[in-house]
C-alpha cells in the first residue's frame, strides 16, 4: 500500500486548481485525467489515487496565449508549457507538495460529445474570490480511459468496477458518442464487457469458508 503523500488528495486537486487559476488570472480550470475522479469520489480506493500528476488547463488558456503573443513577438508560448514549466514535473511545486500538475488543454482527453452538460463542478475558494473547478463525471472519465487503455488505465477501470459497479450499456453508448475510430471503438466495448462479466463471475465464485 503506498504512502499517504504518494495518494492523491481532494486538497491536492484543489491546490492544483487554485496555483493555475491565479497564474492564469481565470476563474474557471478544467481537470481530466484519472484525479479528476476525486471531484465526484474523494474517497476513490487507493490504487485510483497513486498518479502523481494532476492534469488540467484554465479555461482562457488561447487568451492568454494570444496576448503573450502580443506581448512578445515572434514567440508561440502555450499554456500547457508554462504550467509544465511552473508547476511541473522536477518544479518547487513538485518538491513542495509532492506532486505536480501536468499542462493539457481540451484535446488531450477523448471524451464523449456533451460532456459537459454532465460534468462535475466544485466551487474552490482562492482568497476573495471563487474558481469552478470543472471535471467529467466518472462514466464520461471511464470513456476517456477506453480511449487509450494501457495499462494504467486498465488498473484503474478495474479498481473502479471492482469498488462500484457502473452500467456498462450506458459506457457503450457514451462510447458511441465519442468518435472513436471504428477498432478503437470495438476495443472498449470488447473490454468493458469482458471486464463486467470477470468481476461479476468473482463475485459470485467466493472460495468455501466451511471447508
């Protein structure tokens, strides 16, 4: 079982949030990625928390852009590298607090179309003002996890169902919503049904007790 700094925290997130929000002079951040669970399940099991890393972007990310490019011509800075650069991997960010934030912006993660109309959203007090934090719902962040599934995002599906079951025909037609290539598509459902049926198979196998 890792350590209590190795698990990622509703905190953590939160501070995420906050340092991006006042780099960035936004009052909105969006975090995908697996510790974007801990929005609607703070309490994930453990092996749903062992990422170091918090993806998320501000919401005015091109704006920002588009005005340090005002500011300095001839650059082409981007937001996901400054956050990289601040808050990033090896940073005193991620020295002090034991964890880093990973800069993405709204491509990185393959989520089904209307997500967020069904995303989480969590008000984040930063000094006299408020951030909305925004994060997919779980079914829409296990989409996102079909997406690529290796093996970290195999683990942490698995953790999920193993802990709380979730409608595996409503993960089908999310993936249908997502625009998977046709074999990336077919992928997810082959695994999300084998996935349900193993779970569901040890759940009702338990080893005899009286023997």
């Amino acid at each position: 079982m890792p350590d209590d700094r190795s698990l990622r925290t509703l905190d953590d997130v939160e501070r995420a949030v906050r340092a991006v929000a006042t780099e960035f002079k936004t009052d909105k951040v969006f975090i995908i990625g697996s510790q974007s669970i801990l929005l609607a399940w703070p309490n994930a099991p453990a092996r749903m928390r062992v990422s170091p890393e918090i993806d998320l972007y501000p919401e005015n990310a091109k704006e920002w852009e588009t005005e340090e490019r005002t500011k300095h011509p001839g650059e082409s800075p981007e937001a996901s590298e400054q956050i990289n650069a601040l808050f990033g991997s090896g940073s005193q960010f991620h020295r002090t607090h034991g964890f880093y934030i990973d800069g993405v912006d709204q491509h990185t993660a393959r989520l089904p179309d209307g997500w967020q109309t069904r995303a989480v959203v969590r008000q984040v007090p930063l000094g006299r003002r408020t951030v909305t934090a925004i994060a997919p719902c779980p079914d829409d962040l296990i989409v996102s996890k079909l997406a690529r599934l290796d093996d970290k995002d195999k683990a942490f599906i698995e953790a999920y169902y193993a802990e709380q079951s979730f409608d595996v025909r409503l993960i089908e037609e999310r993936i249908a919503l997502s625009n998977f290539e046709p074999e990336i598509g077919q992928r997810a459902r082959d695994y999300i049904r084998s996935l349900a049926k193993r779970i569901e198979s040890s759940r009702h196998t338990k080893p005899n007790e009286s023997s």
